[in-house]
C-alpha cells in the first residue's frame, strides 16, 4: 500500500495532541487510540474525540480496560487522593504498567492494520517521574515487539516513535503552536470535571501552566484555581 | 510480607491450569488473572473459573479488554474461519500481541498487589507458532518489564515463569495429573460450545487429544467429533 499508516496513543491531552500533529506532518494516515482504563473522568476522553476531529484521523478507536479493578493509583482508585504538590520520587499518579498496557494494544492494532509506526507522546524532561517514560523502557518495548508479532518475526520491524521525549513542556507546545494544534480542545488535569475545566493544582496542570508561560503561547485551559 | 504472592495467567485451558498446579506447589498464593478479549465462546471463561475455584486461587480477576475490535484473528473475528487442519507458519488462530497484553495487564496486578512473580504457560514444543510463546519473547518481556515499573525501576524485580516452555504436550499432562489437576474441569478448543464441547478438528483439539494419549492419561475431554 502507498498509504503510510500510524498508530497514535491519543489521551486528549496536550503532549498526545501534538505527537498526532507531529505525525500526520510526517505523511502518515492516522488511526488514533484512545483506553478507556477507569480515569475518574470523562472529560479526556472526549478531548480526544475532539482531538482525533480536528487532526483528522482516518479512525478513532477507544478500548476499554480494566485497569481499576487492579487500584493502587490515584488516576484509577478513588480511594487514593490526587496530591496538591509535586513531590520527590515516583508519585502516587503513577499507573502500574499503563504505557506498557496501552504500546501492547498499539502494537496489536497496528499489526492489524498493516502498520509499522506507533507514535506515543512521552517525555522525559517535564514529566512527573514515571518509569514508563524513559527512553530505554521505549527501546526495551520496541525489541519486545519485534519478537512478539508476526510482522517482526518475519522482517517487517515497528518503530516506537516518540517525537516529544527530550522536549521541555514549552517546546512541545511551541511545536505544536507551530503544526496549529488547538490546545483549547485538549484536557491535561487529573481530575478536570466533566465539562473539562481543569483543577489547577494538580501535577499535570502545574506543568502545563509553566509551559505556556515558557513558551510565551496564551493558555487557552478554563482552570477553576488559580495556578 | 511472608506470604509470597503470583499472579497466574489462567485461559481455563489445559497448560495454564498445570501452570497454576505448579505455582501453588511451589508455595505461592495464586491470584489467577483471565482476559475476556472477544473470544467466540464463552466456555473458556467458566473453565478458568471451575480451575480457580479447584486449585484454590486467593482471588480470580475477569479483565474485559476489546481485542475483538481489532479483528484479525480467527479467535476474534467471527469473518475468519477457524481451520480444520495444521498448516504451515503462523495460523489465523494468531492473535495480534495476545501475550505481550496478557503479560502487560498481569504485570500491573502484581505491581498493585506486591507480587513480583507472574505465570505463564507458554510452550515452546508442541505449539502452534505463535512468536510471542518463545523464549526470547519471554526474556525481553521480563527485561520490559523491570524497566516499566516502580518496583523493577527501585530493584525489586519481577520474574517470568514458564515452567512449561520446553515441555511436549504429554509431560504436560503428566506433570498436571502428578499434581492433581483435574483436566475435566479445562477447555482447550479454539471452538467449544457453551457446554464446553470440543470441536474435535482444530489445531488446539488435536494438539490436546495426543497429548493424552502419548501420555498414556485417559482423555476427558467431551469432543463433537472424533479426533
């Protein structure tokens, strides 16, 4: 097939919104997924339905999973509070194995699709300090799936792309500017409400704050604190 | 803690009830993980649910994932027919990434529940193909997994066993009945019915009933057909 095809992790976030940017102006035809795994929201998921609209993906597909029947994070247990301040170490936002749960479904769709680039928004600079966002966790999924599957057992290797991982928030969101992504559709906050307003204390909205601020690029977010 | 916990991958089939038998033998407190990922039958999920309860799981956890969606295997997409001999290569039966999701979702249980031991019943001998039942599918999923994870990432690493990899059918069958295990309770076909019926004709069948008889174990399997 002439047609170049991609896999894109979409959360409805600001980073999963500009890779899929990143990536239809690479050439690639985009097929967007998104997990529906027990977030204490729905305000994301349908910032990324906007998401995968606007950036036309030629498919958007959510899967849901059942990550919070396991608990243990604040994103998918309700009974863990989402902290007020970043702390030191690996924080309880954490989601065991989230990335490596959704890259297996990535690489599952893909091989369907008869794609061999998945495109996933992590970061390793401004980021919260999860594991699963490292560069040799990506290197290390990257061999894994050329072992798992079909295609890479028989010659036709994935690639992991992963265009933001050594940009600052405020380059991503230069980069995006740049690729007109409009950040307005997008939800970063770990616990935004269902008309996607955004807390303004948590983690991930105190870093999207400083981007913006950073990158000089007005902030588009409906924060119900101040940040 | 002293108990010393596993999450045990459990399709209600044969290897992975032997597998279970084994784990519990070697002192560990099984928590018994089984995917619904659109199987065409649902006698697989009763099955995992009888070996559970037989083999005394502390917990059974059901995860529905949306495999199904995907298509592309004849486990998943009723457009494909399951075929009725063993031809060459990897079959249609091949589930895009199958193992590499079983594997990613129990590694965010154990994670959650402070196991650092998972069980698979891979079989590397008398299989049908599949590139994510190999050793250096295993191996690279273990150094994944050590890498993805708070626990692996603050050095308590987590094992992958496959106590069958390198056994035929038979020795599995043999090993399972030493331990007690009760293969009435297991569904192996690609195609069983509700009550739990073999189909008599597919690779999983054949595999299975001559596995019994070089075993030389009476085989109590219910087939439709002969085999």
């Amino acid at each position: 097939m002439s047609e170049k095809r991609a896999v894109v992790l979409l959360s409805g976030g600001l980073d999963s919104a500009t890779v899929m940017a990143i990536a239809r102006d690479q050439g690639f035809s985009c097929y967007a997924l998104s997990m529906a795994y027990g977030q204490r929201h729905v305000a994301e998921l349908a910032a990324a339905s906007r998401v995968a609209s606007a950036l036309r993906a030629v498919e958007h597909k959510v899967v849901s999973i059942g990550l919070d029947s396991f608990g243990g994070s604040a994103l998918t247990d309700s009974t863990i509070q989402v902290p007020e301040e970043m702390g030191e170490g690996i924080p309880v936002t954490y989601v065991p194995a989230r990335n490596t749960v959704f890259l297996s479904l990535a690489l599952g769709w893909a091989e369907v699709l008869g794609a061999h680039d998945i495109f996933i928004g992590v970061n390793a600079v401004d980021y919260s300090g999860y594991p699963d966002c490292r560069p040799q966790f990506i290197a290390a999924f990257e061999t894994l799936a050329n072992l798992a599957t079909k295609e890479g057992v028989e010659g036709r290797p994935f690639q992991i792309h992963t265009p933001l991982i050594a940009f600052t928030k405020a380059e991503i969101i230069r980069q995006g500017s740049a690729l007109g992504v409009d950040y307005g559709l997008t939800v970063s906050c770990y616990q935004a409400n269902e008309a996607g307003e955004a807390c303004g204390v948590c983690d991930s909205c105190r870093l999207r704050a400083k981007g913006f601020a950073e990158a000089g690029v007005p902030d588009p977010t409906p924060y119900r604190s101040q940040v």
